[in-house]
C-alpha cells in the first residue's frame, strides 16, 4: 500500500486490520503500514481520544475493538 501520507489512509487500513484482528504484534504492524512503531502508538492514541477503545491481546497477537456490555 506504500507510505501513508494520508493521516484518513492510515486510519482506515489500521482500522480494517483491526476489525479483522489481523494486526500481528505492535513491531508487525507498524511494519505493516510503513510507520514507525512511535508512530503506531500516536496513531492509536488519538483514535482512543475520540473514545474507541483498543486493546492488544498478548495471546493473539493483536490489537482488537474492545466493548464492554
């Protein structure tokens, strides 16, 4: 998909590997979308400001929308 330098870009390709919990680790990802990992994490933290809620799971090694019920 080459470097995002559109900021929508990048939100939206993370978000479809999100949806699809297909994200691999953190280094994995951002890797994936040619960012850096800082990057990565200021990315996911101004989406988690808009209150989505992400989170990784160790488990699975990948992040996922999280809702509580």
């Amino acid at each position: 998909m080459g470097n995002h330098n559109n900021p929508i870009d990048l939100i939206c390709k993370l978000h479809e590997l999100i949806r699809l919990e297909q994200t691999g680790t953190p280094n994995e990802l951002a890797e994936r979308l040619k960012i850096s990992r800082t990057q990565l994490y200021k990315t996911l933290d101004i989406i988690k400001e808009h209150g989505v809620d992400i989170k990784y799971s160790r488990s699975f090694r990948t992040y996922h929308y999280y809702f509580e019920m």
